[in-house]
C-alpha cells in the first residue's frame, strides 16, 4: 500500500511532462504545438520536403493553403524557401508528423508583409504536415547560349528563344505551369523548379510578378522554351530579394512553358 501514493505520483508527473511537452515556445520566439509526432528521420540540408500547409491570420482568416493544389508543395530544406518561423519549426519534424506554428512577425513576413495577402508587423498561424521527404537533387545548369540571337526589346529585356512553342500565348490573369531556374550572373542559382522536382503553377499577375518575368511570358507560346536576361530595374531593382538575391542583380532565367490554362 505504501508504493500506491509514489506510483500515483509518478504517473501524475508523467502526464503532467507530456503535456507541457505538446506546446512550446523556443528561444526565437516561435510556438510549437506538436499534432502527431510522425516517425523516420528529420529532414536535412539540401533535401526536398513535401509538405501540407495551411496559413492563417490570428483571428482565424485563412490566407493561404495547400489543399486545392493536387498535391503538397515541395521545398529545399534549409535554403531560404520557406519562413523563417516554418522552417525552424519542420526543423525538427519527422515524416508523418503535423504541428501548429504560431510565427511573429520577425519569423514571418516582417516589416514588408505579403502585399495584397499579409500586412506588415503580422502575426500568423500554420498548420504543418510534414508528407515526404526526398534526397537533394542535382544543381541545375544553365542553358548554353552560345551562338543563339539575342533579342533586346525596348524595356531592355534581352531574350533567347531555345524552342518557339506552337501554343498559345498567355495573357495578363492567365495561369501558366512553368519550369524554370534562375542564376545569378556569377552562375550562382537563387532558385529552381528543379530543386522541387515539380513545375510550379501560378497566375500571369502585374502586381506579383517581376516586370523581366511579365515581359517575358506573354511573348512566349505553350511549349517555348526561353532565356531571360532581367537588368535589376525589371527585376528585384535596389531591394534584391532576401539572402538569395544581393541589391542591384541581373537576373537570368532558363523557362520552359508547359502550359496555358
């Protein structure tokens, strides 16, 4: 009878334990609250994350989500093409897992929001489902255009078509599938559809879109296959764009249009 009380005590403090373990708050300021654990390995640098994902605003306005895509969207781990906030919180996930982040503004979209999406100085919640995880893939390289002619529009805009496309032309509010890599003029890769190993689709939208990128799809067709040469006024101008894209950057871009919808 004397070890029922410690046994109580003991399976009291353990539930006690778990459950302080479901929520927590880290150092940087994000809030974790673990849904299920999953299992297998953490994901790791270079990798390519699958993921499941719903944003919302605080007071329970949704404002971003996964589930009308056919899939999950696919990430590199660890190379600056998520939050902040989200990428410290897959961190330490494992495959099959799900979690609640709670994202400050400094781990979300900071000072300058998501314009027209997210304000500034916002805090946001994500509900995460970590769906796959796969090895890093090859480092794209740039098509070669040597001996290929340079178009120079007036915008200042230069082009190299490496196949026409027979399709039609996208408009201004057409959705395009497209695969694409962009490179620094040191050769540098900021970013890939590679990486991901999926075509990324999105609305031909003025206000979202980089003027070089505008430019340069609605004089291609379905099925072209286009270099973008982008001087920094027609790309992301003085700004530059987070750790991948320094102030003042000409843009190359290697597209191919698969389709117009």
């Amino acid at each position: 009878m004397r070890r029922l009380p410690v046994l109580v005590s003991f399976l009291m403090l353990a539930v006690f334990c778990c459950g302080r373990h479901d929520s927590w708050t880290t150092e940087s300021g994000l809030q974790v609250t673990e849904v299920h654990q999953g299992t297998g390995a953490v994901p790791k640098q270079g990798e390519i994350i699958s993921l499941h994902y719903t944003g919302w605003y605080l007071d329970g306005d949704q404002f971003d989500t996964t589930a009308q895509l056919e899939g999950p969207r696919k990430f590199r781990f660890g190379k600056d093409e998520l939050l902040p906030g989200l990428e410290e919180g897959v961190a330490t996930m494992r495959k099959g897992g799900k979690r609640i982040l709670i994202l400050p503004p400094h781990l979300a979209f900071g000072e300058e929001g998501r314009p027209g999406v997210v304000p500034p100085m916002t805090w946001v919640k994500f509900e995460v489902e970590l769906v796959d995880i796969e090895p890093a893939p090859l480092q794209p390289i740039p098509w070669n255009e040597a001996g290929r002619e340079i178009i120079a529009t007036k915008s200042g805009l230069q082009i190299v078509d490496f196949a026409v496309g027979t399709g039609e032309f996208p408009e201004l509010g057409s959705t395009v599938v497209v695969h694409y890599s962009g490179f620094l003029e040191d050769g540098t890769v900021f970013d890939s559809t590679i990486f991901r190993r999926n075509p990324v689709e999105f609305q031909v939208d003025a206000e979202k879109l980089i003027p070089g990128w505008v430019e340069g799809l609605l004089s291609m067709r379905e099925g072209g296959m286009r270099k973008l040469i982008i001087p920094p006024f027609l790309g992301y101008g003085e700004k530059g764009f987070g750790k991948k894209v320094p102030p003042n950057s000409t843009l190359i871009y290697d597209i191919q249009l698969l389709e117009v919808r």
